[in-house]
C-alpha cells in the first residue's frame, strides 16, 4: 500500500503547505516516504489543462524540507509555462528526491519512487533532471509507464540534452538580434555557468559560431577537459560573474541573478540553460530591466529537454524534436515584443504568453 507521508511529519505547517501552492495556484502536491529505502519526495503536479503534467525528477540533497518544497513549486509551475509557450499539449509537474544522489541513490529508491508515479495513473509523467541519468529512468520504468527519457535502446529519445542545449543557443541568437540587431554571436564574450551535459553542449555550439568562451564548473576534470579539447578560458566558480562579458549563461542550478550577482555582471544579455535563474522573479526581473540587460526568459530558451520528451511520447524521432525546438528562436522573439509593447520585464511577458494559451485551451475544454 503507498503512502502519502503525513504534512505534519515533514516539518512544514498546513500553513506553509497551502500558503505555497495558492501563491503558485498549484493543483496537487504528494509527499512521497519510505523508510525502507531512505526514499523521501515530493510531486507537483501546477497544470493539467494541456495535457498530463510532464516535468523531470531531480535528486538534490536540500538544507530543508521547506527548501525543496519551494523548489518543486517554482519549478512545476516554469514547466506549465514552457510547455504551453513552446506550444505542446502537456501540462507542468516536477517532483524532487531529497537526499545526495552520490551515496544515497540506488535501485531500490528509484523503483519505489516510481511505485508513487505510477499511483497518479498518468497525471504526471516523469523524466530526467539534475543528478538523474537515462539509467535512473530505466530503473523507475520498471515500476511505472508514465516515465520518459528512456534510452534509445529502448524506444526512448535518450539524452534529451542536445535538442535543451541547441534551443538555448537559439534563444541566444534571437537575444542578439533583438539586443545588436543582428543575430551572429561571432566574436561575442559568453560566460559559461555550469558545463553538465547541457552546458557542454551550449559550449559546443559557442565555440562553432566563433564566441569567446568562458567556463566554470564543480567538475574540475570536466573543466580541463574542455579545455584542452575546445580552447576555452576557465575561471573558479565565484569568480564567472566578474568576468568580462557579453552574455552570461547559467546552466548549472537556479537563483544565480540576484542582487549580490547583479552588482558584479557587466553583461547585456542573459541566457542559459538554467530553471529558476531569477532568484526573486518580480524583484530580479525588475532589476535586470532597470539595469538595461535583455533577460531571455528560461523556460522559454531552454523548452528542447521538453519538446524531445514529447515527442518521445508520440513515438521518437530526433530529427522532428530539432524542427520544433527551432520555433524557440521565434518564440523568444515574441517575448522580447510583448514586452516592449506592454513595457513589462521580460519574465512577465512570458508568463503572460504561457497563462494565455493556457487560458485559451481551457475555455475549449469548458465548453461541453
């Protein structure tokens, strides 16, 4: 029999719990126990109107519960709007393990984990996030359907990280168009934040069109890997938003525009691969407004993990998930008008793009 642990014993007052999800007009939130297996979760499920809620795990070993909750919320919600403004049917969910994936992640978590997937009967889909691989998806596939991301071996679309990097790199050219005019980024200083699969790939694209590249990453032999391979600069991990810039890209964890970084990066753009980037959306996004940078919304730029995924449901082919993640350029062009007819961050234009056809297709679906 699955469980829903009790709120109470997680620490966080009903309060807390309802306070969160009415902030972010959530439909459901499963906190998922089992002390057998040291598994401790939580699913959000933001949106359904699309379609099922689809949306990636991660496993990150939190300061607190309440820290993991806010993530899920944040994140689950991002997924809602960037399926939506990416213009695919399915709805936002996310879900998060809370523990260190290095010494804490085995089979037997995973399964049971997949065992509580499988009990939402299809309301929400997973897939692969941070510090989870294909491997991971195939362990949770053997206790639930509703997981995508599955290796190719075995119908699934695989790394979905080439088709997430290939949209932000689009997403950084319409932001060049918009910011200089034209959308070459030849010869255009590009901070790197993170250089996991995603990341790397961006990088890969970057050096191609001729970009100044710099690096940093927790992953010191990935680092000097790069380096050598592709002829990058790289700098400690605090000292990537101090460097001379043109576009930064976070694509390692959220909340990296902040004040404390706002007061450091000389960049006219920024775009990456990151969810979250802005660690208070209406505080942050109003900032980088004032200070004159052009944000490119994340969930906007990074919807490639999401469009491969979909198209994985359907039945995989890569080369339709490439075609529609090329839309991200003009997509992102959108955001960038809506805001300046509306004088509006971007942020908010795109939340505005993402609540309309939500909007929309509901009144479709209220009709009969």
């Amino acid at each position: 029999m699955i469980t829903v642990k009790d709120i109470r014993q997680t620490s966080l007052s009903d309060k807390l719990v309802f306070g969160h999800m009415s902030v972010f007009d959530h439909e459901q939130v499963v906190f998922c126990n089992d002390n057998a297996t040291g598994l401790k979760a939580i699913i959000a499920i933001h949106n359904t109107v699309l379609g099922p809620a689809l949306g990636g795990t991660r496993m990150w070993a939190y300061k607190s519960e309440s820290e993991a909750l806010t993530d899920v919320l944040r994140l689950s919600r991002g997924m809602s709007y960037k399926s939506s403004c990416a213009g695919i049917n399915l709805g936002g969910g996310k879900a998060v393990i809370i523990g260190d994936a290095k010494t804490q992640k085995s089979e037997a978590l995973l399964r049971r984990f997949g065992k509580f997937v499988d009990s939402l009967a299809g309301k929400y889909i997973t897939a692969e996030d941070v510090n989870m691989s294909t491997r991971d998806m195939e362990y949770i596939h053997m206790e639930t359907d509703f997981v995508t991301g599955l290796p190719e071996s075995m119908g699934g679309g695989g790394d979905p990280s080439p088709v997430t990097a290939y949209g932000v790199y689009l997403g950084m050219k319409a932001s060049a168009k918009e910011k200089w005019g034209s959308d070459s980024l030849s010869g255009k200083k590009v901070a790197v934040q993170g250089v996991g699969h995603v990341g790397e790939n961006l990088v890969r694209h970057l050096v191609k069109d001729g970009c100044k590249v710099t690096i940093c990453d927790m992953n010191e032999e990935k680092v000097k890997m790069l380096v050598s391979e592709l002829k990058v600069e790289a700098v400690a991990l605090d000292k990537i938003y101090d460097v001379p810039m043109d576009i930064y890209a976070p694509c390692a964890l959220g909340a990296t525009v902040n004040t404390e970084t706002l007061a450091r990066l000389g960049c006219s753009i920024i775009c990456g691969a990151a969810n979250n980037q802005l660690a208070d959306e209406v505080i942050h996004g109003e900032e980088v407004k004032k200070k004159g940078i052009l944000y490119a919304p994340d969930y906007v730029v990074n919807a490639g993990g999401i469009i491969n995924v979909y198209y994985e449901l359907e039945g995989y082919h890569r080369e339709r998930a490439m075609s529609h993640a090329e839309k991200i350029y003009q997509t992102t062009l959108n955001v960038f008008q809506i805001a300046k007819t509306q004088n509006i961050p971007t942020y908010a234009a795109a939340n505005h793009l993402g609540e309309a056809r939500i909007a929309e297709i509901g009144k479709i679906k209220l009709s009969f």
